[in-house]
C-alpha cells in the first residue's frame, strides 16, 4: 500500500493548501466589501482563523470530533469483550503498531468512523446500532474498513480538511450575517471621496458570491477525495479479514436503516450524525440517500461498493488485484481504483476464507442484551438481581434506597458500599461481592456508582466520585453439587 499511501498524502496536503487558498481569498473578498482598502485586513483575519482551527485540528481534533458526539472510551476488554477482541484481530492483521483507541456512540442505528492524528493515536468509534445488529463476521468488516482509513492515512486528513470546511463555512456565515443585519449600511458610510459608489457596489456583490460559493467549492473539493478513499478502504478490509462478504453484508444492514418508508432518512435516534463536517467521516453517510451520486455525495454508491465486494469472490481472492479486477467488472476495464505498484506488490495469492462458524450463543438478543448492558454501566446505572431473578437496574437520578420488584413486589435494598468503623482502617469504605461477574453499588457518601467487571483483581480501589478507599471483598466460593449416596 506504499504508493496509495504516498498518494493520499499528495492529495491530502494538495486539498489542504486548496482550501486555504480559498479561505484566504474569501477573506480578501470579505474585507473589500466592506472598505476597498481593508482587504488585506480581511486576509489577515482570514489566515489567523486558519492558524487557529489548524493548530486546534492538529493537536486535538479527533478528540473534538468524538466529543462531540457524544462518543464514550472502552478502556477494558472486559466491557465489550466481542468488539475489543475483533479490533485486536484487525491491529494484527493490518499491520499496525499499537491498538487504537475504541469508542462507543450511543445511536440504535449502526455505523462507525475512524479518527485520530497518526497510525499509533487512531481512534474506531462504532454505535451501540452496530454492535446490536452484526454478526462476528460483519463487525469484523466494519472494523476492518475503519482500520483500513487509518494505515492509509485518511484520519489526519479527514479530520484537518472537516475542520478547515468548518472555517470556510463559519467566515461566511458571518459575514452573510453582518450583511444582513446592517444591510451593508457600514460599507455604504464608508463610501467617499476616494471610493467611487459603483466600484463599491461591485466589490460588495463580489464579497456576497464569494461568501456563497466558497463553501461550495470548499465541499465539492472535501467530497471528490472523500469518495476514492472509501474504495481504498474496501479494498483493505477484504484483504484484512480475508472476507468480502462481511463488509458486503454489514453495508447492505446499514445502509437500509438509513432509508425509510417514505424515502427519507429514519428518525435521529442518537447524536451520532448531528455535524455535517463529521458526517462524510461514517462508513456510510447518514445525511446521504442509499445509492445517490453526484457532486455532494461523500461516498459512492452503496450499492455499487456491495457489488464490487461481492465480485471478488470471481476474481481470484481478497488481495488488491482481485478487488481492481472487480472494480474494473462494475465501472468498466478504463476505470482504475488501485495504483500500479500496490497491484504488483498484491498479487500473491490470497484465498477468501469460510464465513466464521455460527455460535449458537451469538443470537441478536444477545448481542443487543450486551450492549444495553455496557450503555447501562456507562449511564451509571446500578444493576443487580432480585431473589426471584428477575433483573433490577436503578437510574442514577433515584436515590431511594430500597425499591420494588416488578415481578414478586418485594423490597430489595440498592447495593451500597459499607462504612469501615475501625479506628485505622486500610480502607474508608468496603462492599462484599456477591458473584465473579460484573457488579455495582452506591458509594453512601456521594451517591457515585461504582461498576465491578469480572476481570477486576485489585483488593482496593477508590471512588470516582469522592476518592475515599473502598475494599473489595471477593465473592463466596460456589458450593459444589452434593454427591449422590451409593446404592
């Protein structure tokens, strides 16, 4: 992937310097319409919003992007053990030298993006959507495409060239808005002696196009290079997981919960598709119709990538050159997708392999069970089982301290840490564990709630909420069956 590689960074730096060009002279245009002998002004105050978003893009961008929808950390395997173990598969696979960070965006509807500024600080954040609805082999595509955006080095450019859309559409903003709210009033005074009326006139209209058309050149430029990359990114995840058809499937499943009944997009369900600049970043666009093309379409056609996906299988394999022969299939033997020197160095054999084997384990309910429980804990919700069986789960926002069982009616007490009275404790605070599986309980003094997953080992550990020293106490040895007397 060398060449592809050296490719996207061409393109990459070519686009970014584009769209300084055109935020620099939207600056210039800005500030002539309001005086002519201020547009240098407008340049200077144009390249220090550059300056800025930049350096804000470069030093923490990713973080912005994830932040701002609402995307949550996965710090342990223990949390989600399926995803964290299929993006380990996909480090390995792909080649790349630290596992990236994983991220979980509450949204019932599935997709996944990949950020981050290198290929060591990558970042895969997928929807509770995802993990509910796919299978091992169609999580693993997913994940294997985001992977394939970071080793081709699309994360830094994606998140630099949102940013500086960002920019160019904020400048215009407010100078439309300036315009509008002054009615060019400021641009009229300034008008005099030195100044004829018409040249005045002229460079204000010049200001309003300019205004107008800069954010659509800036797009236009974002999404021609956004589409190729999707390809690239294809095409790595066949080779990844050796498995088209999981990244076929996964398409087909998430594109559709992108279109309703009347043709337009579902109903929001999360946050994950409220920024338009973060949007062409999914796997499939949810602000793009299934199957649309055209100048503003981010990605190409979904249905076109499936078929693409699904030829593979016909032309030899899940290397780079099967995937160009069935690219050439679908567009025509003059299109190319793939690069020359990529080709050569992908033509050693490389078989697709069987889908993975069907757990009986593995059912949707499962799946979504897991996810609603690992949205739970993050929600910091206190979960635990009635004497009868039945599922208990508290919000944070109640703070009774006993509550009823839907089904017996019974009372049961919220688990709560223990005040430690000895005069030198170790620890301020202990609670008893009841299971080896994952637990949770209420600090007494500042409400906090405290998530016990099965791999914790610490005898101690301190409160998030008021740092006070809790001691674990490990769960009862499960008492064996008793034996069948001898006849």
């Amino acid at each position: 992937m060398w060449e592809a590689i050296e490719s996207n960074k061409r393109r990459s730096w070519a686009l970014i310097a584009v769209m300084a060009i055109v935020l620099l002279g939207l600056g210039a245009a800005i500030g002539a319409a309001v005086d002519p002998d201020a547009w240098w002004i407008g340049t200077g105050c144009a390249a220090v919003l550059f300056a800025v978003m930049f350096a804000t893009a470069w030093i923490g961008g990713d973080k912005i992007l994830l932040r701002g929808v609402g995307a949550r950390r996965i710090h342990s395997k223990a949390e989600i053990p399926r995803l964290w173990n299929v993006v380990e598969e996909m480090t390995i696979a792909a080649g790349v030298p630290s596992m990236p960070e994983i991220w979980l965006i509450e949204d019932k509807r599935p997709n996944a993006f990949a950020t981050g500024k290198s290929v060591e600080t990558g970042a895969v954040a997928v929807t509770s959507g995802l993990l509910a609805r796919m299978n091992r082999d169609e999580l693993q595509g997913v994940v294997a495409h985001e992977m394939g955006h970071i080793v081709n080095r699309d994360i830094r450019f994606m998140t630099l060239a949102g940013i500086m859309v960002g920019s160019i559409v904020l400048l215009s903003e407010v100078f439309l808005r300036y315009m509008w709210f002054s009615g060019g009033g400021h641009a009229r005074r300034r008008t005099g002696k030195n100044v004829d009326g018409r040249l005045q006139a002229i460079l204000m209209i010049a200001g309003i196009l300019a205004a107008l058309l800069a954010p659509v050149l800036a797009r236009l430029l974002y999404f021609a290079c956004s589409r190729r990359r999707e390809y690239l990114a294809d095409a790595s995840a066949a080779r990844f997981t050796r498995y088209p058809e999981g990244l076929a499937s996964a398409l087909e499943k998430i594109s559709g919960r992108y279109v309703a009944k009347s043709g337009r997009h579902g109903a929001k369900s999360g946050r994950g598709d409220s920024s338009r600049v973060l949007a062409p970043m999914y796997i499939i666009n949810p602000l793009q119709a299934h199957g649309s093309t055209g100048p503003f379409s981010t990605h190409p056609p979904t249905q076109k990538r499936i078929e693409i996906l699904r030829n593979m299988a016909g032309a030899g394999g899940a290397h780079f050159a099967a995937y160009e022969s069935a690219f050439q299939r679908v567009f025509g033997k003059d299109e190319h997708c793939i690069g020359e020197v990529t080709l050569a160095e992908g033509r050693r054999p490389l078989e697709i392999r069987d889908p993975a084997p069907k757990s009986e384990a593995e059912t949707q309910t499962d799946r979504l069970r897991e996810v609603t429980d690992l949205l739970d804990r993050m929600g910091e919700f206190v979960a635990f089982h009635c004497a009868c069986g039945v599922g208990i789960k508290v919000p944070p926002g109640l703070h009774a301290s006993k509550v009823a069982c839907p089904r017996c009616g019974r009372e049961q007490g919220v688990p709560t840490a223990s005040v430690v009275t000895a005069e030198q404790p170790e620890a301020e605070l202990k609670y008893q564990r009841k299971t080896p599986g994952w637990e949770s309980f209420r600090c007494p003094h500042c409400d906090k709630t405290t998530h016990l997953s099965p791999a914790l080992e610490a005898p101690r550990i301190r409160c998030s909420g008021c740092r006070r020293t809790i001691e674990i106490l490990p769960a009862p040895p499960e008492e064996a069956p008793a034996e069948a007397p001898n006849p």
